[in-house]
C-alpha cells in the first residue's frame, strides 16, 4: 500500500502540490489524471524519493519512504517514463537488463540476456531489435522497450508516466493492452499518469483527478462517469466550458 | 538613494550568488571524489571515459603542442637575437613547455574537448529523464556518470600533458634544427640538461589538477543543466568557460606554489 499524507511541494511562487492525499491499495492500478501543469509527475517522483517534498508523509506499507535502505526500497520499482528515458549509448537488451547487469539483482552477463530477450518479447518486440541502439527504433518501438526495462526485475510496484503520449491510437492502444496484462499477470502495484481517458479506461481499477494541487476526486473506474464532480466530468469529456479554465 | 544603492546591491547579490555556486561546486566535488572511493565500481564506464578523455584527445593535444613549440622556437629565436641570446632556444622552449604551455594548452584543449562534451551529454541525459531513470534503477548518477568521468581525467590529463611537452620540445627542435641551422644533437643534449625533475612534477601535477577541473566542470554543470535545447547550450557554454577561467586562475596559483617550494 502506498499512501500520501497532506504531500505539500513548492517550486519557488508554484505551489504545485497542496496536500496531497491519496491511497493506492496494494495489487490495485490507480490512475492519476489532471490538466498538464497540476503536478502529476511531481507526486509521482515525490513517491520515488527523485524530488524531496516540502512537508507530508509518504509510506510504502507504512513505513516512510524517505527512510530505510534506499537501494533495497528502489529495487521493488519499475517505472516507465514519458520519452522512454532510455540509454542512447546502451544498446536495447543492455537498457532492459539495465538492473541485471549491476548492483544487488546483478546476474551472469549471458543469463541477463536472455532474461531482456525474453522481456522484449513479452512486450512484443523480436529478439533482432536487442542489439539495435535506442535511436534505430521507433517511437513506439522505445516505448515497449522503456516497458521491458521497467518489467525487468519483476518489480512489485510499477510506475507508468504518459504511457501513450506521442504514440498513434493503435499503438497507444497496444501500449494500454500489454500494460493492463503485465500488471495483471505480475500481481503488481501500478501508478500510471495520463490525459488520455482511453488509457483511463484500459487501465485503471482506481482513478484520481488531481486539481488545484489536491486530490479532487478519487474512486473505482466503474464510477468514474457517475461521479457527479463538475471538474471530472469536464477533463472527462474534454470541453472547454466547466470550472477548468481553458487558458491556463 | 536608489541609484546609489541599485549598483551596491547588484554587486552583493552577485557576490552572494557566486560564493553559493563556489559552494555548490566544492560539494560537488567532495560527492564526486567519495564516490570515486566507494564501491560499487563501474569499470565499463570508467574504460570508456578513459577513452574518451585520454585516448581520443591525443591527435588535439598532438597539434596543438607540435604548433606552439615550432611557433615558440621562433619567438625566442627572434627575441633573443635582440641581445645575441639565440642560444638560449633549446633551453627557453623546454621550460616554456613543460612548466607552462604544455599544461595550459592541454587543459584548455581538455576543457574545449572533453568539458563540452562531458556537459552536453549529462544535459542531455537529465533533459530526457535518463538521470531519472539511473536512479530509479538503483544506480547513483555521481557514481555512475561522474565518478568515472573525474577519475579518468585525473589520471589521463597528466599523460596527456607529458606527452604534450615532448611533443612541442620536439616542435621547436624541429624548427630549430631545419629552420634556424641549430646542430641537432646539441639541442637535444641543451634540452636534457637543462631539465628539472622538479618542471617535470610540476607540469604532470597541474595536468592532474586540470584534467580534474575540466572533468568536474562538464559533469557540474551537466547535473545542473535547465531544461531544453536551451538548457543544454547554456550548460555547455557555462562549463566551457568556467573550466577555462579555472585552469588559469589554478595555473597561477600552482606556479606560485611551485616557485615557493
């Protein structure tokens, strides 16, 4: 379980976080959706330790996560990022096995292989494309291999930020399909960002609409549309009338 | 008042903005060298940025010396002759070499190479949340893109810097020998002679210190790059310059510890 408590964080005047509550149950894949600039990502590297918030509590299964052995805390994360972040000058099996190669969950060099081989196939990718250096691939193409790399290591808590955007429906439709099912079939905790009320949908068991640097909403998928709160049904069906405003 | 106090004020938050920077930069460097100390160690990366700081940077450094100590012979020969002291070439170009161009030159070189370079990549990196990624993947940016990056320059600077003494010694013996009718084995001997193991310590010293600062300057200002395009450029261009400005002013305090002892 990992839990927010009144998360509050600053950059210089921009107040981005104002006491942040949130509650995401072990197993469970929450989505946090929100206009850009409400600081999604913000609570999402707050969580990771990657920005440091300026007062609040976060716990993973209640246990501070500012405290305690960080590498062993980092060990049960995955996280896919918005452009891939991969490593321009490792080639693909090397960016998947990125964890394998070095630290605590270092193995054999061969077996590490494999284990990235295997990864890019389970997100669709051929063995061929393991050599390749991060720039030869597509943008679609980096992103699956931003998700064998964030599958890896098997972690328990994966964290998805943007995972369709810059992609074609299709393949942001591609995207969602094997993030729901990696999740599903690893039994992980998933923390997922977006706009795209598709990937919502494809998703999500529990969505949170940050707002005004608050949870403004939160609740299963199922109720989402129901809700009745003004602002979630205006990020819902995208309109420019609403208490959102528009030009921000 | 205003227009009194305006400039007064300006000069003190600058100050104060130059002595945090000093600050930031002293931390850093402190971080950089305990993680140089510490396991774990990354010797892929430390080989390759052996590579890239040493061995690709020899055909720069090469140049560079062969040119100033051709052009360094002439100066002295041409100066030299305004009091009948032509003589004085081989000796003139061997200190001017070893205890003063070869490091300068190789630094500034190091600093035009490697600094840009070392910043425009880390920039890079942090602007597409590939610092991000090291460290969510358990690995610490210091250790894994700084430390290697220090540490090779440490040790090839000094190599470099050698090798860009004997190289411009032999710029201006070649000069001096085809151009200015200097016996070749005179000079050669007049050279040797006239050598200190002291301008020796001296010149490898300020190469480790230079490669040390070029290194740390490329990986500072890449760690603390903004974001963008623009954010890279402005980290390049800042890391470029301060390690120019750093060399020199570390030039001159080297020189004069070295003149003390």
């Amino acid at each position: 379980m990992i839990e927010l408590s009144d998360v509050h964080k600053a950059f210089g005047d921009n107040h981005v976080l104002r006491g942040v509550n949130l509650s995401i149950p072990k197993g469970t894949s929450m989505v946090i959706i929100g206009g850009s600039g409400t600081g999604k990502s913000v609570a999402l590297k707050c969580i990771l330790g990657l920005i440091r918030p300026d007062s609040g509590l976060i716990t993973l299964d209640g246990k501070d996560v500012t405290k305690g052995d960080r590498d062993a805390f980092l060990a049960r994360f995955g996280m896919l990022f918005q452009g891939g972040a991969l490593f321009d000058s490792l080639p693909v099996w090397q960016n998947v096995a990125f964890r394998l190669l070095r630290g605590s969950l270092k193995r054999p060099k061969d077996e590490a292989r494999e284990i990235a081989i295997e990864k890019l196939r389970r997100v669709g990718l051929t063995p061929d494309q393991a050599d390749k250096l991060p720039a030869e691939l597509s943008g679609g193409m980096q992103k699956r291999v931003g998700l064998a790399r964030a599958i890896a290591a098997e972690p328990e808590i994966i964290f998805f930020d943007e995972p369709t955007t810059g992609l074609d429906p299709i393949m942001s439709g591609v995207i969602n399909e094997l993030i729901r099912e990696i999740v599903v079939e690893m039994g992980a905790t998933a923390m997922t960002i977006t706009h795209d009320m598709t990937s919502v949908r494809a998703i999500a068991d529990n969505v949170a609409m940050l707002h005004g640097g608050k949870i403004r909403w939160t609740g299963p998928v199922a109720e989402m549309d129901a809700s009745g709160d003004p602002y979630l049904e205006q990020f819902i069906t995208g309109s420019a009338d609403g208490p959102i405003e528009a030009v921000r | 008042m205003n227009l009194f106090l305006s400039p007064v004020a300006t000069l003190g938050r600058n100050t104060i903005a130059a002595l945090a920077m000093l600050g930031r930069v002293t931390l850093f460097m402190l971080s950089a060298f305990s993680h140089i100390l510490r396991p774990p160690f990354y010797p892929r990366e430390l080989f390759q940025a052996l590579l890239q700081v040493g061995w690709l940077s020899l055909p720069v450094v090469g140049l560079t010396a062969i040119f100033t100590g051709g052009a360094l012979a002439l100066q002295i020969y041409s100066g030299g002759a305004r009091f009948n002291a032509e003589a004085v070439v081989p000796q003139i170009v061997a200190i001017g070499m070893v205890r003063e161009l070869g490091p300068v030159l190789v630094g500034l070189m190091i600093a035009a190479r490697v600094t840009s370079s070392i910043a425009a990549e880390i920039a890079t990196m942090k602007v597409t949340e590939q610092i991000d990624a090291l460290t969510t993947l358990s690995t610490h940016p210091m250790k894994y893109l700084v430390a290697p990056r220090v540490l090779a320059a440490l040790v090839t600077v000094p190599i470099l810097v050698g090798i860009g003494d004997i190289i411009g010694i032999l710029g201006g013996y070649t000069v001096a020998v085809q151009n200015l009718g200097f016996n070749a084995a005179t000079y050669m001997q007049n050279t040797v002679n006239f050598l200190e193991a002291r301008d020796i310590i001296s010149s490898l010293v300020k190469g480790g210190v230079f490669g040390v600062i070029a290194a740390l300057m490329g990986c500072y200002y890449g760690m603390d790059s903004g974001r963008g395009a623009q954010g890279v450029g402005r980290a390049t261009k800042g890391s470029v310059q301060a390690a120019a400005v750093l060399i020199l002013a570390a030039n001159f305090v080297l020189t004069g510890v070295f003149f003390s002892i």
